[in-house]
C-alpha cells in the first residue's frame, strides 16, 4: 500500500454512522412513513404473565407489590394503576379475547348481564 492512500478515523467513521441513521430517521418521518398514533385508547397498558402453581411446587415473585389492581369491568378482569384509577384495561388472552373474572358454570347465564341494563330490585315483603 502506498503511503498517499486515504484512511479514515474511527472517529469519522462513527461520526457518519450517526449522521446517517439521524438522516434516515428525518427522511422517514417526513415521507410519514413513521406511525404515531394520538389514540391512547388502544395502547396496552403493560405486559403480563402468568404463573402455573401446582401444589406443593415453589416459586419465585418479588417481594415488592405493583402499582396495579385488578377489578371486574363487565364480567371481565380490568388493570388499574393505583395512582391513577381512570387508567385502566381489560385482560385479554394471546388472541385478543377478555379474561373472565368469574368461572362459568353450566346453571350461569352464557352472558353476563352489562351494567346499562335496569336491575329489577325485589319489593321487601310486607307483613299484611
């Protein structure tokens, strides 16, 4: 090799690297083919596993409590955060469907009934 050749830095190096991915990022956000959604609706509250106990097997769970709480939303298991009780969703399955929180029995409805519905409430029984 001869000793007029070019060599570059690391440093330009990095340097380009980083100019490029900034640069790709602009051209992308530009052209609008970066999504943002305003939509807060439909954005997952946090991600969740399951833990399968059997009797008598241990296991491992931190000893700090979350900030969540679990609550029955129409028949359905809702997350709320401790700290704002207004931001909270339904528990749904790896296929998009709800989480019960009752068991269903074969004398149960199939529907649980939506709380929009008016509840007949039962006269108290007079003594006449």
């Amino acid at each position: 090799m001869s000793q007029n050749e070019a060599r570059y830095s690391i440093r330009s190096l990095f340097v380009t690297a980083l100019v490029t991915i900034i640069g790709t990022v602009l051209v992308l956000e530009a052209s609008g083919s970066i999504k943002h959604s305003d939509n807060k609706d439909h954005v997952p509250v946090g991600d969740f596993q399951a833990i399968h106990i059997t009797p008598g097997e241990t296991f491992r769970m931190s000893p700090k409590a979350s900030e969540l709480h679990a609550a029955c939303e129409n028949g359905y298991l809702a997350i709320a955060a401790d700290v704002d009780p207004s931001f909270r969703g339904i528990l749904v399955d790896y296929k998009n469907r709800g989480v019960r929180c009752y068991r269903p029995t074969a004398t149960a409805p199939a529907v649980v009934p939506q709380p929009d519905e008016p509840v007949q409430q039962e006269k108290p029984a007079s003594d006449e």
